[in-house]
C-alpha cells in the first residue's frame, strides 16, 4: 500500500531541485597561486589603464574578469560590442525645447548611467574583435576619455576588454590602430592545472598590488629614468606605426604607449613585481621589439656601479644571470682600466673569485685575461689569481704579461 505522506524530496518542484543542485555547482572558493597573466591584469588595472585580453575561445577570460569584480568588490557591467551600434557609445541625439539655444545633447545609454551611479565598476567590454569600424571608432572616446555621451564615467571605473583572434573570431575585425593603441594588450592562455583545480572548485585568487608607499618617489624616478634614457639613444622608437594591418591591431610604440609603459614601470616597481609579468606589461603596451630593449635597458639599470664594487669587494653582490654578471664584470675591469691602482687592481681579483665561487667559471675568462694584462712592474701577483688558476691560466699569462712589460 503506498504511503499516505510524501517525502520532501519527491514534493518539491523539479526546478527548485535543479536550482539547488546548480547552487552547489557554482559554490567555490579561491586560493593564493602565482598567476602571472592574473598579476599582470590586476597591475594593469590598478594603474587605471585599459587592459585588452586576447585569446581563443572558450579559455576563460570572461570567467577572469568576473572572478575579479568579485575579488576587488566592484560591479561587473558588460557589455558585447558587437552587438551595438555606435550611437550606444556616443550617444543619441535629444532635441529639447529650443536646440538653437540649448544645443542636442546626446543620451547615454542606461548602463553608463548605472556606472555613474555606482561612482565605480568594472566595465567589461566583449567580443572587441567583432566590433565593425563604425563601433570601434565609437569606442575611442570611451575608452580614452571616458565618455559615453554627454557623460563621464567616473575615476573607480576600470575598463578591460576582451577579444579573440581573427582566425578563430565570428565574422571578426582587426582593430583599428587608434584604438589598440589605447590599450594594454595581455595574451591570455588557459594553464592546465590552474583549470584542473579550478574544475575542482578552487580557483586563484586575484587581488591588487601591494604598493610600498616609500618607494612612490624612486618608483617614478626610475620608470622616467628608463624610458627617457631608452628613447634618448633610440630615437626612432618614439613612434613606429606597424606596416601590417594585423600587427597595427595589436601592441605598438607611440608616445601615448610609452606613457603606458612608463606607469606600468613604475606601479610594477612600487609593488615588486616579477620580471616576467613587467614583461608582459611592456610588450602588451610597445610591442616585442622596443618592449625587449626598455627591459634590456631596466637590466643595466639595476646593475651594481663598478666603483661601489671596487670599494668594498667583500660585500658584493653579483647578479644571478649569465648576461649581467659578464656586464658587471667587464665594467669592473673597464673602471680598473680608467684608473689603474693597486687596490683597484687587487679589489678586482677578488670579485673574479667571487664571480667564480659563485657563477659559471667560464664567465671569468675573458675579464681575468683583461685584467692580468692591466699589471705594472712593480704591481705584486696577488694570492686571489692562484683562486683562479683551475679556471683560467690566469698566473702564467700575468707572469708573462709582467716579463714582457720590463725593459
């Protein structure tokens, strides 16, 4: 005989249970994980400059960028630009009662005026790619001015974009050069097991750059210090406008790039950022080429002044990369080579040693046969070539270098 009460189970609508089962689905938590590409979008963001994500399809960039409303508390407002007409960004005309002495304003549409409302938000802007010419021309006031209409998006709104590339984009455009040139261009790729975990319910956490505030000033000082000093030898890079219609599209230099870039630099050094994600910021905003060489140039930068290497040998310290140490220490040897010295001489032998204790010994070659060759007569070998000896035949080619050097 079947029972007289149902369970709570079997009385609930179908959709409710399908509801819940949904609820569970979209129930997870985040984790603190190195995420380059998500660093990168928050630096970005946090230095106000508009970010454009490309990628192919299906790998999450919309997921991204709600993930990061929702970490940084602010409202997600998007928008597909394909599917708009250009007056949905600059405006429609509203005639009032007498347009000869009032003018026609031109009516924002309701989502920028939620945004005003809020005073901040994220303002996604999808499907870029697909956007016809009319609508991309539209879209340059936005995105560089902020203005939709007659009004203006407030200072909390950040904008980020995405798009995917023409070959895999419906009906896609390549950008307009004006309107690349506006953004900060990050390639964006799924990485395996960031999605597996993700899939599992734990996905990385995204949060603004820690920014030292005593390191504002220097932070700006060198971002100016490197841009300035980069364009000032290489002249040519201010302003170099692609040939190709799809390489305009993407990242290239201009002298609104390089302001990019130049606070980029210096939120990323405020905040201690990697080189990789600084990287990524640089080339997303000049392109490859002139982004290799400003980071080229923050390399030199940073490296230790030989004279302070040469007054305190004992407290050195050598940089980690191949490339670099060989720079310090051919500029060691070049100082010792301006103002020949004893102590000098002697201070440099012992930064070979350091270098060879604690590098590649092939790296010491070059610079210890330099340098034995700098040796006055009355200049006594010191202990610290003999260090050297397994290495280079340092000793012998000092020795003959001292013989040959006497009358």
């Amino acid at each position: 005989m079947p029972s007289a009460t149902k369970s709570a189970f079997e009385t609930a609508p179908p959709l409710d249970v399908a509801a819940d089962l949904l609820a569970l689905l979209h129930d997870t938590t985040t984790e603190q994980r190195a995420d380059s590409q998500l660093e990168a979008l928050t630096l970005a963001v946090s230095a106000d400059l508009p970010v454009l994500l490309w990628g192919e399809p299906g790998i999450g960039k919309t997921a991204a960028l709600n993930q990061l409303a929702g970490a940084l508390a602010l409202p997600l407002t998007t928008v597909i630009a394909s599917v708009h007409e250009p007056s949905d960004f600059s405006g429609l005309p509203v005639v009032g009662d007498d347009p000869a002495t009032q003018g026609v304003p031109m009516a924002p549409p309701d989502w920028a005026v939620r945004l005003v409302r809020a005073g901040h938000g994220l303002l996604f802007l999808d499907e870029l790619s697909t956007a016809p010419p009319a609508v991309q021309a539209a879209l340059l006031r936005v995105v560089l001015e902020r203005r939709v209409g007659a009004l203006r998006l407030p200072p909390g709104v950040r904008i980020v974009a995405a798009a995917n590339p023409r070959s895999s984009a419906a009906d896609g455009w390549e950008l307009s050069p004006p309107l690349a040139n506006r953004f900060v261009h990050l390639q964006w790729t799924y990485d395996h097991e960031v999605v597996v975990r993700g899939l599992g319910g734990t996905w990385p956490k995204a949060a603004l750059p820690r920014l030292d505030p005593h390191r504002l000033p220097d932070a700006v000082a060198f971002a100016r210090r490197a841009v300035c000093g980069l364009l000032t030898a290489r002249p040519r890079l201010v302003h170099q406008l692609p040939s190709s219609e799809a390489r305009r599209g993407g990242a290239w230099p201009s002298p609104r790039s390089w302001d990019m870039a130049l606070r980029l630099i210096a939120f990323a050094t405020a905040a201690g950022t990697s080189r990789g994600v600084l990287s990524m910021l640089v080339r997303g905003t000049v392109g490859d080429g002139p982004g290799l060489e400003l980071l080229a140039s923050l390399d030199r930068m940073d490296l230790p002044d030989p004279e302070a290497l040469l007054a305190d040998p004992a407290s050195a310290v050598l940089p980690e990369r191949g490339d670099l140490r060989q720079t310090v220490l051919d500029g060691v040897v070049q100082a010792v080579r301006k103002r020949p010295e004893l102590s000098r001489w002697n201070a440099a032998w012992a930064l070979l040693v350091l270098a060879l204790e604690t590098g590649a010994p092939d790296l010491v070659v070059v610079p210890a046969a330099t340098l034995a060759a700098l040796r006055r007569d009355d200049w006594q070998v010191p202990a610290a070539i003999e260090q050297l000896a397994g290495a280079v035949s340092v000793s012998q080619r000092a020795d003959r270098v001292g013989a040959g050097a006497r009358p």
